[in-house]
C-alpha cells in the first residue's frame, strides 16, 4: 500500500506533492522524471522490503515504467508462468504487474485480480495508461485541463502538486454530497479534477496531449434468473472454498497481518477463516460505552468460541470531538459517513502490532444484508405492479410537461425513487433553495449516478444488490476504509471483494443467495455451526457512533453535522441560510 502521483508539467514540485501523502507510505519516498513525464511513489514496505522493490519501477531497457498502489492476490501463479521467459529480480508483486504488461500488452489486466490503482507509462508509444481495480478499492483521480495532466492517489497530491492551478469548486459535485454523503465518481469537488471509475482505464497521450481512452475493461455479468444444477449443499460449499483461498492469498505479506473484528457476520467468518490459516492472528475490535451500539461482546463471543486473540479499545465521546477537525484532511472533500471516527481509531491502535489487517467489508453488497433490501421488498408488496407502471409513466409525462411541484412529484414515485430514499436521497426546500443559490440548472438530477446503475430488468433484490456494489460500496464504504486506515500507515485488505468471489455472488439466482428472502442466507446457511447462531442472526447494525458523541444540528441531523459545521463552514452556514 502506497501513494502514487505523476503529471507532464516538468515545472511542478513532484516532491512537495509526494510528500503531502506520506501517511500512505512512511517507508521511503522517490521522484523519477522521465522524458515527458515525471512519476513520484512513496511507500509503505508490505511485499520485498528490499530496496530492489522500490517504485517507479522500470523494465530492463528503461522504456517501460511503473508505479502503483495497493496488492495483486495470488501473483505468485502469474509469475511462474512469467519466469518461463523473463527473469525476476525482486518478489514484489509490482515486477509481476510489470513484466505481465510487457508480455501481454494492455491485455495483461486480465491476467491480475487485487485491489490496486496502477499506472504505466510506456515511452514506446507515448502514453500513460491508468487502471483501478473491479471493486474499487483503491483510489486514483487525476487532472487534465485541456493542458495539464496530473494523477494522484488522493486529492490532495493533485491540490499540493498543482500550485499553479486556480482550482474551481464544482457546485454540482456538492449538491449531489448533500444527496449521497459522498461525492460520487467520476466527480470530485473541483473541476477538471475526476476519480477514474473503477474496473476503468483511462489512456492519456502525452504528444497528442489528450485523454484517448476512458472505458471499462471488465464487466459483471450477473445471473439471476437461471437456475442451477448444484444442489444448495454444493453452493454453500464452493462458497465457503472462495472464501478460504481469497483470505489465504491475501494473508501473504512479509509484514504483521491481522483483522478487523466488529462482531458482525462478515468479520466474523474472515476472522475465523484467517485463525484457521494462520496461527495467533491477532483481531482488533471497536467498543462504545453505550450498550446500544457496542457490539464488542459479540467479538468476545467469537473469541471465546475458538480461542482467538481480539484486543478491544473504548472510543470515547472525548475523542470524537478531539479529531473532528481532521476529517477534512484525510478526505480531501465533503463526505459524512461518521462511522470514519471508529474506523479511524481501531485503525490507529491496529497499527501499533500489525501493518495490515484483513476486513469483512463487501459482504452486504454481494450476499445481501442490508436492512433496506427488506424494507425495499416489503415496499414492492405493498404496491401492486401496475401502479409502479403507472408511475412510471407519469413521470415520463411529468418530464415533458415540466411540473417539478415536490407534492406532484411525491405521486410519481417509482420503485427506484422508493429505494433512493431508503439510502437517504431526499429533496427538501434547504436542497432546493441550495440549488437556486449555486445556479444549478433546474433540469439537474442528482440521481444521475444511481441511475446509471438501477437495471429495471434484474430481479429486485440482485438489482439493489448490483446498485450498491457500483455506488455505495466504492462511494462510501471503500472511501472511508482506505482513508481512515491509510491515515495512521495501515493496509487494510478486503478478501469478499476478490474477483472470484464477486462474480460467484452476482451469478447466484435470488433464491441462493437470500433463500426466501433471508438476507445473507446463502453466506449464515453455509458457516452455520460455525459462526455462532448470536453472530448469525442477531439484528444487523450498522458501524454507528453513538447519537451523543455527535452534536445535533438543524440540518439532517448529526450525520453531517460535523462534516459540514467543522470542516466545510462554507457548506453549512449556506444550508443554514446564513
């Protein structure tokens, strides 16, 4: 794990925008400038800690070159095949990703599964070449203003790198925060600043100085309308076989390597399957004074159960308040899932024995498991089809007639509208009133980015299931995670989201994955007997700060208080109609 930054502007201060990020990578920095093009690492040591291994990485007749952030899973089968013909001199999984680009061209992407933000500059024909992983675990933006181009592991590098640059905020990109928690990619809260979409690649020509190519180079396929031959048995079985050999490849490190443990069902089975890899690996767990939400007795159960070490700290009303100021540098623009406060210190004391940890996060976007899937189900049945069919046709008639009436607008509800305000997306008159005052158009839908993704022809659980993996897993979830973790120097991996597991689950009819609709019922049926039935079934929470550690606000509530009120005053006081 590692940042990365690069740009074509040889009058830029590489070093001062590496540095920006050196909580990603405390190890060693290095600045390598090329003949167009200049690229920057600084790394955190988790693979071949020799200094052989260090980025920007070239290939042997300096024409190709490379840096890159995050971990390939399973590289050691890539390289066997590799060394039949190239000679390897480091064990790093970057020389793989870099001989596999030589051997196989822009091709070699298929041929790797990880959690990464890569780029490759390749002299030979002129381009840098930028790939994210499937899931998007990893992050990478980048700048181009018809000019300039610029990458980064985070906005800040692009922000310190870019000193010339009079960067303008995009108001759009801040309605659509106040509809998500998050801004939504490709956004960011600048202009001419974008995140490369995952499972994207974007290819920038540096004589022809422009972007050539920005497009997906892997598609889910899902599958959930025809049935299987397998039995349930089998599933479950070869469930539990993808589970066990994600962790196992993501357990190599020559680093300290420990989990996540909350007490819920995903944590749990990644805990217990990396005990049974790994002998004393160490859990870390989350505790609040609050009864309500501490769950860290269901991480004692799990521990006691198996013998397991877990160690638990107390996150106290005190520390909130004490680090609400450096949300905004860790996230580099508006975004309010405060469950970054617990992530953030089980993270820190994490930090203090191991250097990666593996997480249970993924798991409710493929097997099902949020609360709202039911309540969306619930809500189909308190309709007949036929209004949601009539719905649907008056807001297509609504659209060409103009009424934007919110009381109108409420009788034009469709089966996509019910379940956008389940994650939370409603308008009000702040919203609109907001709106006015940035001079947003008035046609504007924020809903662009969830609409991109609801696919009417799935059945309705897989539907939701496949919005969340392409929205709110990589918008939120991962964005939080990566941040929070990265902040104190911590690997933070994510076996549920290997590429086998991810297409396993989006190829399970409805009725295996969540078998009379009981969210999770593929993944609880399958370690039932092992996973203790109080884990399993008890009520899903969510990651959530107790209601008192935050001040309450006029404005949505405590959510966005300290997002909006501490760290973008701007934002707020404009909510607050001051």
């Amino acid at each position: 794990m590692c940042g990365i930054l690069g740009g074509n502007n040889p009058n830029w201060d590489y070093s001062e925008g590496i540095a920006s990020m050196l909580h990603r990578g405390p190890d060693k920095q290095k600045v390598s400038r090329y003949r167009d093009f200049t690229l920057a690492f600084t790394r955190l040591s988790i693979m071949d800690l020799s200094q052989r291994a260090m980025q920007p990485m070239d290939s042997e007749d300096q024409k190709v070159h490379i840096v890159f952030n995050g971990e390939i899973y399973g590289f050691t089968k890539l390289k066997k095949k590799l060394e039949k013909k190239y000679k390897f001199r480091t064990t790093s999984d970057t020389e793989v990703i870099l001989k596999a680009y030589i051997e196989y061209g822009d091709k070699f992407i298929e041929y790797v599964d990880g959690m990464f933000s890569i780029v490759i500059y390749d002299e030979r024909d002129g381009r840098i070449k930028l790939y994210r992983d499937r899931a998007g675990i990893k992050p990478l933006y980048y700048f181009f203003d018809g000019k300039n181009f610029a990458f980064s592991s985070e906005l800040k590098g692009i922000v310190e790198l870019c000193k010339d640059i009079k960067f303008e905020i995009d108001y759009t990109a801040i309605y659509d925060f106040l509809m998500y928690q998050y801004i939504p990619e490709p956004k960011s809260m600048f202009k001419n600043v974008y995140k490369l979409r995952p499972a994207n690649t974007l290819v920038f020509d540096i004589k022809e100085n422009t972007i050539i190519k920005d497009e997906r180079y892997w598609k889910l396929h899902v599958n959930s309308k025809v049935a299987r031959q397998h039995s349930k048995e089998d599933v479950q079985e070869h469930l539990k076989y993808l589970i066990k050999e994600s962790i196992k490849e993501q357990l190599v490190a020559d680093v300290p390597v420990g989990t996540f443990l909350s007490g819920g069902v995903d944590s749990s089975i990644i805990t217990y399957e990396a005990s049974r890899l790994k002998k004393d690996i160490e859990a870390f767990s989350i505790g609040f004074l609050d009864k309500e939400y501490d769950e860290s007795r269901y991480a004692k159960i799990l521990a006691d159960e198996y013998n397991l070490n877990v160690e638990t700290n107390i996150l106290g009303k005190d520390e909130i308040q004490n680090i609400k100021g450096d949300l905004k540098h860790w996230y580099d623009e508006p975004f309010a899932d405060t469950s970054a406060y617990p992530t953030y210190k089980v993270s820190k004391f994490a930090r203090n024995k191991v250097t990666v940890v593996l997480t249970g996060d993924g798991g409710d976007e493929l097997f099902g498991g949020y609360t709202r899937y039911s309540n969306f189900l619930s809500q189909r049945k308190n309709y007949r089809k036929n209004y949601f069919g009539v719905c649907d046709l008056l807001q297509r008639l609504e659209r060409h007639i103009g009424i934007k009436d919110i009381k109108i607008r409420e009788m034009l509800k469709t089966q996509f509208d019910f379940y956008a305000e389940m994650m939370g997306m409603q308008y009000n008159d702040t919203i609109i009133k907001l709106a006015e005052h940035w001079k947003i158009d008035k046609d504007y839908d924020p809903k662009w980015h969830l609409k991109r993704y609801y696919v009417e022809e799935l059945p309705p659980l897989t539907r939701v299931r496949y919005l969340d993996f392409k929205t709110y897993l990589p918008g939120d979830i991962l964005t939080k995670v990566d941040r929070a973790s990265m902040q104190v120097s911590l690997e933070s991996r994510v076996p549920f989201l290997s590429r086998k597991l991810i297409e396993f689950a989006f190829s399970l009819t409805e009725e295996e994955c969540c078998p009379d609709n009981k969210l999770k019922g593929c993944l609880k049926e399958a370690y039932g007997g092992i996973i203790p039935n109080e884990i399993l079934y008890r009520q899903k929470k969510g990651f959530a700060v107790p209601a008192d550690y935050l001040r309450k606000e006029r404005y949505f509530g405590s959510a966005y208080a300290g997002v909006l009120q501490n760290e973008w005053p701007n934002i707020y006081y404009a909510c607050k109609g001051k």
